[in-house]
C-alpha cells in the first residue's frame, strides 16, 4: 500500500519507517528542507535505537522516500497520516496549528479518495474539525471528491518506539466508518500477525483514549514520587515497597519507580493539555493537577537535598552530572530534570561537569557557555575533582561503576545523589561518601 506521513518527527519518522519495513509504500513529508536533506543523505534527526538501520535500510530498498512536496507524498497514497508537533500554549492547550494546517494543504491539493488519519496527539474533537477544514477546501475547490478520517494514536516509548511500534500492546482505530477501520487493519496486519490486537472504536474515545493513558502513567509516577517522600519519613524503603506493590497483579510494577519525575515530550504536555480541555468543558480534574504539582515538587526536594548537604552556596562545588537526557536511551532534553538542576546549582555558584552517552549536543544548546558547565568525553572524566556526583539519567552503564576509580577522582568527603535510585547506598556510605537517594534510608 502507499502511505503518505505529514511530519518526519518522532511518531512520524518512526511509524513512516516501520511501515516501510513492513512493505509499504512510504513518503513522509515535511516543510523543514534542511531536514529532509538530511534524511536524504542518512542523517536521523533523533536518536532511537534501531532507527538509523531501518530508515537506511528502506530508504536503499526505494520503500521510503522523503519529500518537502506534499502533492508528490499524496499522490495514489491511499492513507495519509498527519504526524506534525502539537506544542503545548502558554495556558497549558495543545497548539493545533499544524494539524489545521496540514489539513487545509490536503484538502486543497488531494484528487482521489483519501483515508486521512490523524496520529498527533489531540484533544476530543480536532479530528472532526480536521474534517471540516478539508470538506471546507473541497467545497472552494467545488469538488466532491470522496474522504474518511479517523484517529489511529500512537503509543511509542522514548527509547524504545521502534520495537513498539513493530510489535504493539495494541492498535487503536477511532472511526465511525466500518469500511475505514477495515482498510486500516489491513495496513496494520502485519504488526499484530500472531495475536489479533485491534480496538475499533469511536473516534473521540480513541482521542480521550491516548490522553488518558498517559495521564494515568504520568498518575503512578506522581504517586510514587509522593510516597517515596513518606518512605524517608518513617525509614522504609521505597524501592522494597515497590516490589511489594508491583507483584500484585491489580497493579503491576510498570511506572512505579521513584525518582526526578517525569519528562520528556509527552507526559508533561498531554496532562496540562487534558486539564485545559476538562477546564474547557467546566471539569476539574483535581487529581491530575496534583499529579504536575507532585512533578515540579520532586525535582525541587532533590535540589533541597543538595543544598541540605552543602548550603545555600554553591560558588565552591563543582558537581558532575550523570545523564541529561529526560529518560535514557533518547538525546530528548525536553522537561528534563537535568535542565532543572543544572540552574538550581548554577543559580547558586556552583559549577557542573556533565556527561550523557547521547544527548550532549542537545544538552549544549540549552545550557550556558560561558564555561560553568563543562562536557566531558566519558563518565569518569565528568567526576574529575568534583565535590558531588549527581546521577540523573539511569543510563544502564551507570548501574555498576568502578567505584575505587571514582574515590581517586573526587575530593574527599564527597557525596553522592542518586536520583534514579540506582545505586547501593550500603556500597557508596563504606566507601565514605555519603548518599541521598529517593525514598531510601
């Protein structure tokens, strides 16, 4: 089949080379020119593992191009998906700019029968405005050209969304055209071959669907990072409370792990974007309102901790910054707790050494350059004569240190603050540093 993709971001490029990989027929658009270049030439804009191969591989094998022309993606395309940034808005609302967009370039240059599907993450109603942007270009265009849309929403982790997206928990079809979900679950088969996966349902329970499910994981997060502060209070273990808690098969142990909070390019958006739409609608979702305050509090109790051991003043600390992405295997800096305490230390006098096995480049655009953060070439030259080590990202690399190098390289009386608890504090306290983890005594 032949697919067009609006939007070479993160769900576009992954599900446009996926679906590549399984066949199809794929042009994915973008506005950006350097981008596109880019991709062209085997350049991917974002780091994914596993997604250089595939797009290299498809794009070699003539089953993936890329194009800034959106006529030459839609013709004889069959689907076409709008993948394009919905940013969140001052108050909280998600911009649906480009998805309006998007919708009026397709109305205005289609010439057949199109199924348009919405994949961007949206609020209750935009793809039926969708719909009405593109009858409105179609009736200027005095033509009756035939159209379905639907909202097929992602659910891709950071770090791992080329797995998910080649072997889904489940493929949700909002529609209310039976012909539709059909066509869809045809171009999706092969992604659920062994286990038929496919939940067909209206097309605002499939956009509140996307929302809630990443309210309530942002929900656990919060509600973990709450307790692990009880856990400190009353000398247990938040990390042993966990596994008491994720056993239980009412529950189960996905997203219970305390920590910096929540990041990244979905969860802080689609929960302020779900309080602004239930705000809209005269609803108070009070629960989730305390779910973002929980967020920002985390990274501000961990900041505490540091200034707790040191003080106020910083202006003789140099501190090294284990990971800075928001999550590990991603260069995503975006919500990132590392950005958040990288100012509180700078804001204070202190100095950073910073190091992440991906995001550096990233990290540099957004942190200062006049010299108080330094990035270093590997782990342990970020550690050289610093007072502190301050882990972020839970890179697995950093599970198992070498921690007899790591005392020769700080000063004495160091201390170290684990903020992914995934460090032994019984090991770092004999060796004579003294440990702050989350939830733990």
């Amino acid at each position: 089949m032949r697919v067009c993709i609006i939007g070479t971001g993160y769900v576009g490029l992954v599900t446009g080379a996926c679906l590549a990989e399984n066949g199809n027929d794929v042009w994915c658009v973008d506005v950006d020119r350097k981008k596109i270049e880019g991709l062209r030439e085997g350049r991917i804009p974002i780091y994914e593992p596993g997604l250089e191969d595939i797009v290299r591989r498809n794009v070699s094998q003539n089953r993936l191009r890329f194009t800034s022309d959106l006529k030459e993606g839609l013709d004889d395309s069959l689907f076409v998906f709008i993948a394009v940034g919905t940013p969140p808005m001052e108050d909280g609302s998600a911009d649906l700019g480009y998805v309006f967009a998007a919708a009026a370039q397709i109305g205005t240059l289609m010439d057949g029968y199109k199924i348009i599907v919405a994949k961007s993450t949206i609020p209750v109603g935009t793809t039926e405005r969708v719909k009405e942007i593109i009858d409105e270009k179609l009736r200027e265009r005095k033509s009756d050209i035939e159209f379905d849309v639907a909202f097929c929403p992602e659910f891709l982790k950071e770090g791992a969304a080329v797995e998910d997206c080649l072997r889904p928990d489940r493929i949700v079809i909002g529609t209310s055209n039976e012909r539709t979900a059909e066509f869809l679950k045809e171009l999706f088969a092969p992604f659920v071959m062994k286990e038929n996966r496919f939940y067909t349902m209206s097309i605002p329970s499939a956009e509140m669907t996307k929302y809630a499910s990443n309210a309530m994981l942002a929900t656990r997060i919060s509600f973990m990072n709450e307790l692990s502060r009880l856990c400190e209070k009353v000398g247990a273990d938040v990390d042993q409370v966990r596994v008491g808690m994720g056993t239980d098969s009412r529950i189960g142990s996905s997203f219970l792990y305390a920590g910096l909070g929540y990041g990244g390019s979905c969860f802080p958006k689609d929960v302020q974007a779900l309080i602004h739409c239930a705000a809209s609608s005269g609803v108070d979702l009070s629960i989730l309102k305390a779910v973002e305050e929980t967020n920002r509090e985390q990274r501000r109790i961990f900041i505490r901790k540091i200034t707790g051991h040191f003080g106020e003043d910083l202006s003789e600390k140099v501190f090294a910054l284990w990971g800075l992405s928001f999550k590990p295997h991603t260069d995503d800096m975006r919500e990132a707790p590392a950005l958040t305490i990288a100012e509180a230390l700078l804001s204070r006098g202190g100095s950073i050494r910073a190091f992440d096995p991906v995001a550096m480049d990233r990290a540099k655009e957004l942190l200062p350059e006049d010299g108080s953060v330094i990035f270093c070439d590997d782990a342990y030259e970020a550690l050289d004569g610093t007072s502190a080590l301050v882990l972020v990202t839970e890179w697995p690399q950093f599970r198992r240190p070498d921690w007899d190098r790591i005392k020769e390289l700080m000063k004495p009386d160091s201390a170290v603050f684990d903020g992914r608890n995934q460090l032994s504090p019984a090991r770092v306290r004999e060796l004579g540093f003294s440990y702050y983890g989350i939830g733990r005594v």
